[in-house]
C-alpha cells in the first residue's frame, strides 16, 4: 500500500511543480517528440498489461510537457496493479484543449487549471478560450495545490503594505499571478496601478536574472523558481506567500489553482471508483507532506525536479486535496 501510495504522491508533487515549471531543465524536458496542437488528442501511450476492465482516459498536455510525461509514469507504474480498470494516457494542447477532449467523451478525466473549467462553464476567456461556446458536461473532483508562488526580496518587506511605492518584476501577465497579486494588493488598500509599480517580464528565469543582478529587489516566483534562487543569491528570503495572505482575508474562499475534472456522466456511473481515487489521493497528500525526504527523492528518480531541490520547495509547494463540500465552499470565492 506504501508504494502505492508513494506513486500516487508522484503526481500530487509533479502537479504543483510541473505548474511552475522545471527550472533545471529546458521546457522540452530532454524530449524530441512534437507537441500535440492547441486542441484535440494527437498522442497516447498504450497501457502494459495488467487488469481489465474498463480503460480511463486521462489528457493530461503536449508531449514535451511535465503532466504528459507523469501521466506515463503513473500509467506505467499503476496499471499492473489495477484489477478493475486500465489508466489511458492522452497528450493534449493543455488546459483548455482538456476541457474539449472530456466533453466530447475522449477522456474521462483531466488535469487543468481550475480557472479553465470556469471558463468552459461561463462561456468566456477570451477568444483563446470558450467564448460564446459554454460546456458543463465536466465537474471539479478535487483541488490539488493552492497557489504556489511567493514573493521573495531583501529584509525590508515584511507586509502586503510595505509593497507600496515599490517595483515587482513577475511573470505570468494576464494569469493566476498578476489576478491573485492584484487581488491581494486592493484588498489591502493599494491600489496596482497607482500605487505598485509591475514590471512584467516574459519567464521566471528573468525575474531571477534580474535579482540577481541587482536590477531588482522584489520578484513574484514560484516554487521550485524560489529555492532555486535562493541558492543562487544571498540573503534572498520568502517574504510573503500568495496563498498564506489570501487566507488572512478570512473571506470563505481559497486560492485553489490546480484542479482534478471528470466528465459528469463518468462520475455518475462510477461513484465508488471516483471514491476511491479521491480517498487513495487524500492518504497521498498526507503522506508526502509528512514525509519530504523521501517524497524528494522519488520526485528525483523520475526525473521531475532534482531531489534536493524538491526537498527544500516542498512545504512551501501548497499541496492539497480539497473536495466535497468544502471545495465547492471555498473555490467559487476564488473564481468568482
């Protein structure tokens, strides 16, 4: 049951860090395939043999992409040992191409940010998205990782306040980074625009470059993007975490960014098995935020951040498993 549990726990780990990226690594990680399109399926991976059963799908993004590469450890690894069931690998354009492969039944499940499904559910996001073109044929199962990104600087920032008349470099304009900051920002009474000033840059590696060169005091990073430079230049410290300072709002709601879906009728004709994933998926979590060694080092067997590394960025990682009542209390305050 530990292993198991210890290669369920691959995933819970690779999806908070694969959401930042690997900062050891370039973005193909080592991989020569093509990417799939920005929609549909155009790759899978066929499922040794193992139980039978009914086959689950699961899109998970492009094949040069941390999710497609741990969906094929997570098949290879479990489908031995499923008896009911096989675990399908699908590689996809991502999120929003995800959403489209669950609702026209070529997935079951999916990985994405939950501010996609919202998206999909809306009818909105932008011509990019689900504008004009609404879908609520899939349902949040689980939240798994609150927002993983801190602000790192110098001593002198102690507070949401002490930002006021200060520059932040960033990256991630028009995302979970720029909302969630300015979201924090006015709630605290500054205003983004006049009172802050952000210098968005394209990658989180130049946000560390320019930390480390002096250009700037103050960056917006994500794990494992903080630890990494941290290790890089001195007296770099966690001055504030996204996630932390949301929840000091005490508003209800919680900054949940990455998310489980499945498609409705799927859930509805297998309870028991979505159960039961759900439950095996809660003892995961437990299980590497109590045990970080070892969690870190097979997070560094299979090649998803270096050990040491993940180590270190762990307990700042936000990994959760919310669901039931209290994801459907605590995330629309996020989306909404």
């Amino acid at each position: 049951m530990k292993k198991t549990l210890a290669l369920i726990l691959a995933l819970s780990l690779s999806l908070a860090l694969a959401s930042c990226g690997n900062p050891n690594q370039p973005s193909n990680s080592g991989t020569t395939s093509t990417p799939a399109a920005s929609t549909g399926t155009t790759s899978t991976t066929t499922p040794p043999a193992g139980g039978s059963g009914e086959t689950v799908t699961l899109a998970t993004g492009g094949t040069s992409g941390t999710y497609y590469a741990y969906g094929g450890v997570m098949q290879t690894t479990l489908n031995p040992l499923l008896t009911t069931g096989q675990l399908n690998v699908t590689s996809t354009g991502a999120s929003s191409a995800n959403i489209l492969e669950v609702a026209d039944g070529n997935a079951q499940m999916s990985i994405l940010q939950s501010d996609v499904l919202n998206y999909a559910h809306n009818g909105s996001g932008g011509e990019t998205m689900f504008d004009g073109a609404a879908d609520k044929n899939s349902l949040w199962v689980a939240g798994v990782y609150n927002e993983t990104v801190q602000l790192v600087t110098a001593p002198s920032i102690t507070s949401i306040e002490d930002l006021k008349g200060k520059t932040v470099v960033a990256a991630g304009k028009g995302s979970t980074p720029e909302y969630a900051l300015r979201y924090l920002l006015s709630e605290n009474g500054i205003d983004p625009d006049a009172d802050v000033t952000l210098d968005w840059k394209s990658e989180h590696s130049e946000c560390v470059a320019a930390l480390a060169s002096g250009q700037a005091s103050i960056a917006l990073l994500p794990q494992p993007f903080v630890t990494v430079a941290q290790s890089k230049i001195d007296g770099l410290r966690m001055a504030l975490d996204l996630t932390e300072e949301w929840d000091k709002l005490d508003n209800g709601s919680a900054l949940i960014t990455g998310v489980i879906v499945a498609r409705s009728d799927f859930v509805e004709a297998h309870p028991a098995a979505v159960g039961n994933f759900l439950t095996a998926y809660a003892a995961s979590v437990d299980w590497v935020n109590a045990n970080t060694a070892d969690a870190a080092a097979l997070i560094g067997e299979y090649g998803i951040v270096d050990a040491a590394v993940a180590e270190k960025a762990l307990p700042y990682c936000n990994i959760v498993c919310i669901t039931g009542a209290e994801l459907l209390e605590k995330l629309p305050g996020y989306l909404f």
